[in-house]
C-alpha cells in the first residue's frame, strides 16, 4: 500500500487564537487491498526559495536571510517553516482533511524573516510525509509507515501569510530584545516623555542620522 499527497488549497483560520493559515490535503490510497483505518501524519513544511525570482527590493530585505544576491548561487537554500502533525480519520480511497500551520512574526526564525520580505506573487513551498498507516485487515490492523520519499509542493500566494498577520497585527511587526535593552530602551522614553515605542525608536533613528558623517 502507498499513499500520494496533494496540497489543493490554501485559507486563513478566522477564529483560531494565533495567526493560523490552513492548507487543504489530499490523502489518496494507491493499491493494498485494506482501506486505512487511521493515519498519524507528521509534515514538515519547508520554503523552497531557490524556485522563484526576486525584485530588487526584495533581494534588499532578504540581505540578512541569504547575503548578497552575488553569493546566491551557493546561500540560497531551502528553510524550514514549521512541523505539524494531525491524525485523518478512515477513509478507502481518498480523504481532504486540514493541515493548521500556525505563523510567527518572530524575527529570529528565518522563516518569518523570509514570508515578510515577499510582498508579492507566490511563495514555493515543500510538504515533506512521514507517519504510521493504520489498514483495517481481515481480522487485525496492520501497521504500515509512510514511505519516506512522500512530498508534495505548492505555491501559496504572498498575500495569504501577509493578511493572516495583518489581522492579529494591524500594521504592526515584532522584533525581541534583551531585557537590557528594553530597560535602556523603557529609560530613554521616559527621558523623551515619548508616548509610545514608534515614536522612541524614530527618535533614536533621527538622532543616530544627525551624527552619520556627510
């Protein structure tokens, strides 16, 4: 028994409590002479960045991800988005179930340093398949495992992370820093008697220009 995957679509989770997109699976059973009874998926979802083109704008805000668009050619790689696991219920032939694949605005994963620097047309993905098949027999179950070799990929459109973020962060972003740095970060607002953190950081932007050499 062999099972192919297919990625048929993509949409936001409204109601989920951290930003959440939701990609539509396609499990379908090839061969093997009992249905599955369940199956334990574990999916690794990976950026497959070497197949697309980037603007030049682009090619800017992803500096710190690859380097230089002259060393591309050797940096530009794979990432890895996320790990998820869900369990399909039984099914013969074929079965749609969701994959929830929450999303992070943390700028230490490179991945989401990536998702915010493409504005525009699609991002490639990668699914990668491992798990245990669970095939109701004659008299028993019958434990299969996946095949390692099960993939599938998919183009999500740039728009769908960016408007998942943009509605549990209305133009807004997140950036984290020491303790330390907050404490002389906190210190300096008093002292600006600054009414919030974009008008601190602006402030420590204009005074860092107005000491950059002509």
């Amino acid at each position: 028994m062999e099972l192919a995957f297919e990625v048929t679509g993509v949409r936001s989770a409204p109601h989920s409590i951290v930003p959440t997109v939701i990609f539509r699976l396609r499990i379908t059973r090839i061969g093997g002479a009992h249905a599955v009874h369940a199956l334990a998926l574990r999916v690794q979802v990976q950026i497959d960045a070497r197949r697309r083109r980037y603007a030049a704008d682009e090619q800017h805000r992803l500096y710190e991800v690859f380097g230089e668009p002259s060393v591309w050619d050797r940096s530009l790689r794979p990432l890895v988005w996320t790990h998820a696991a869900i369990v399909a219920p039984a099914f013969d032939s074929s079965i749609d179930v969701d994959l929830p694949v929450p999303c992070t605005y943390d700028f230490e994963v490179a991945a989401a340093k990536y998702l915010h620097a493409v504005r525009d047309g699609d991002i490639p993905l990668l699914f990668l398949f491992s798990g245990t098949a669970f095939l109701a027999g004659d008299q028993a179950v019958a434990i299969e495992p996946v095949a390692w070799d099960r993939e599938a990929a998919f183009r999500m459109p740039a728009g769908q992370w960016r408007s998942v973020m943009d509605a549990f962060f209305p133009n807004a972003a997140w950036i984290r820093v020491s303790r330390d740095t907050l404490n002389a970060l906190h210190a300096y607002r008093g002292r600006q008697a600054a009414p919030d953190w974009d008008t601190t950081i602006l402030a420590l932007l204009r005074e860092a220009a107005v000491r950059e050499p002509a």
